[in-house]
C-alpha cells in the first residue's frame, strides 16, 4: 500500500477524511496530540444544523460514506427570547437540527468517528504531536484563534426535552445562549463574540435568566469552556499540505455551527487525494460562498442590535424557520453587495461599497 497518508488532529474533519480515504483502500495515519478524541469537549450537546441547504444533513453523511453511530436527535423547533420582546415558539416542517453530543465519551460524534475511522483501518495515534505540519497531508487540528468563546456546563435534570435560545448583549455579547435538554441531560452556555473578559459575569446572568424563566436547577454541574475561529483564505493548499476545519478556518462566522462545514471539508480533501482534483477548487465551490455569507450575516446582525435580534425571533416564529434561514445563509446579490464592508469591518483589505449601494443592500436584507 505503499507509505501512509498521515493526518495531523482527529477532529470531525479530521476524522472523516481518514474514514473516506480508508474506505477507498488507502493506508491512513493520524496523529493526535491529546490523549483521547474530543479532548477540548465535555460531553456537551450542540446542533448539527440543517437548514443551510435543502439537503438533510443526514443525508449528506451518508452521501459521504459516514454512518451514524453516535447520538443524533432531530430537533423541529423551540423558544425564542429576544431583549425586549416576549418569548416566541418556533416550529419547523423538518428538523431544524440534530442534536449530538461531543468529547471522548460514548455516543459522542467525536467518539462514533473515532470508531469508524478504527473499523476503516485508520491508526490512530494518540500522545503525539507531528514534528512540522508540512509533513503532513492533511491539517485539522482546530481553532488557532478565538473569535467566539463558549462558556457553559453539562447538568442532570428533571426538565423535559427542550432547546432554548436566548439573545441579549448583556448575556451574551454580539452572540448567544442557549439551553438543550435531552433524556435527563443539559447543557447551557453563553456564546460570545465580543468582551471575553466578561466571560464569568456573561455565565453568571445566563444561568440567572435560565433558573427564572426556564425552571433550571442543574445538578451535578460540571463546567467548560470552548471557542471557535473564523477566517477565509485565498487558499487552504500550503506546498501539498491541505488545511481542514477550523483549521482552515471553516466555521459559520454567524451563530457558530460549523460541524456541517468542517465535516464537508475533510470529504472534500479526501476526494481531491483520490481523484487528483484541486482542493481550492473543490472547497471553494462548496464552501467559500457560505463562508463570505456569514461574514455579511454576522455584519448585519452587530449593525442592527437588540432591534435585529427581536426581528430575527419574530421572523423564525412566522412561518417556516427553516427557509428563513437558508435564505440568509446562502449567497444573494445584495449580500455581495455588502461582503466588501463585511471584510473591511473583519480587518480585511477591500474597496468601500458606495454609500446608495449600501443602504439599498441593507435595508433589502433587514426588512427581509
């Protein structure tokens, strides 16, 4: 079989490129410097999205090669509070998310990946830390910067199934907290875009606000903290090393759901190493378009406040969620219009939209 592909970080993209290129007969190694997949991770419950494309999430596992051998419940809807504004239900034709546990515990996503992967004939190799990316084929060793911080814990409960989320810049700066239940289970966390050092007292006010309005009294708390990285490069091909993940910066710059993005990109540098396609091609075909949209998502939303909060949770309640958000979370002419302000105002190097343009492209997507 000749010398291995080696892989360096067994996250989801990680782990999904070696299963597809272990399935397709090829030798795989990936190495691992924690001692345990998930490492970063607590057991704590987060969303697989599925409303960014018509395509079931499920389904494109499965078109992938994955199987789902891990907790994966769908989730139809749930409440809405918004500052200033009463709560709001929200329900969906289709499962708005699947929700799945992640760390090194059983029925995790990160624990069922790592088992595949073994199944395939991967090695994975723990404890060790690859001298020199680019001796590696494939990079997936997650966030190297934080650009959102997860502050939250994993409870027991006598609560019912549930999912919760709340957005309030006093709780969670430019982002958001949310509460999902499940069998007995809890998490709750504060997402935060902006004002990390605020991290404890942003915690402290989610947990208030969930003990008053949702009846929450976590037992057996037990605490993590997490983050995520966004950035979009004109390239994720370093000499012939392919960046994955957050790696490679593939996250959703709105609201964080980016398991879909980075799971997508580790099938789609397996495939570019199998058929001898190009990875920048390929990634961005499938990804750069949601990627720059989400920058003009996450524009809008910090332009707007509390006031884009509240309509943001009257539209999901109106109709159907689920083609609300795949609107916003795909390419439109007037979010090109306004991705130069977006990377501008991201520290990017890009030409000012002129001023007509800009408030033509914004109000089209605020009253939409």
């Amino acid at each position: 079989m000749g010398e291995p592909i080696t892989i360096v970080g067994a996250g989801p993209a990680g782990l999904t490129a070696a299963i597809v290129l272990a399935r397709r007969g090829l030798k795989v190694q990936v190495f691992e410097m924690a001692a345990e997949v998930g490492h970063r991770l607590r057991g704590d419950f987060q969303g697989l999205e599925n409303w960014s494309s018509d395509r079931d999430v499920l389904v494109l596992l499965r078109e992938i090669g994955l199987d789902i051998n891990f907790l994966c419940v769908p989730y139809d809807g749930g409440t809405v509070y918004a500052c200033g504004m009463a709560p709001v239900g929200i329900r969906s034709g289709r499962p708005m998310f699947y929700l799945v546990k992640r760390g090194s515990c059983p029925g995790s996503l990160d624990t069922g990946l790592k088992e595949q992967a073994e199944a395939a004939g991967v090695e994975i190799v723990f404890n060790r830390r690859l001298d020199g990316e680019s001796s590696a084929r494939i990079v997936g060793t997650g966030p190297r910067g934080v650009d959102a911080l997860a502050s939250g814990i994993t409870f027991a409960t006598t609560l019912p199934d549930r999912a919760v989320v709340l957005f309030d810049d006093e709780i969670a700066p430019h982002g958001y907290a949310y509460l999902l239940v499940h069998r007995g289970e809890g998490t709750m966390s504060t997402v935060l875009y902006r004002d990390f050092r605020r991290e404890e007292e942003c915690f402290s006010r989610m947990l208030g606000f969930f003990r008053e309005r949702e009846g929450v009294e976590p037992q057996d708390a037990r605490k993590f903290t997490n983050y995520g990285n966004f950035f979009i490069r004109s390239s994720q091909v370093k000499r012939s090393t392919l960046y994955v993940g957050e790696s490679a910066g593939f996250q959703d710059g709105l609201w964080s759901f980016g398991m879909r993005y980075a799971i997508l990109s580790g099938y789609l540098a397996a495939k570019s190493i199998i058929d001898g396609t190009d990875y920048d091609r390929l990634w961005k075909g499938e990804l750069k378009p949601l990627l720059e949209t989400s920058l003009v998502n996450r524009f809008l939303l910090e332009r707007l406040g509390h006031a884009g909060y509240r309509h943001v949770a009257r539209r999901l309640a109106h109709g159907e969620p689920c083609n609300y958000l795949r609107r916003h979370y795909n390419p439109s002419f007037f979010k090109r219009l306004l991705l130069p302000l977006a990377r501008l105002r991201g520290g990017g190097k890009s030409a000012a939209l002129p001023g007509a343009l800009f408030f033509l492209a914004f109000w089209r997507e605020v009253i939409l």
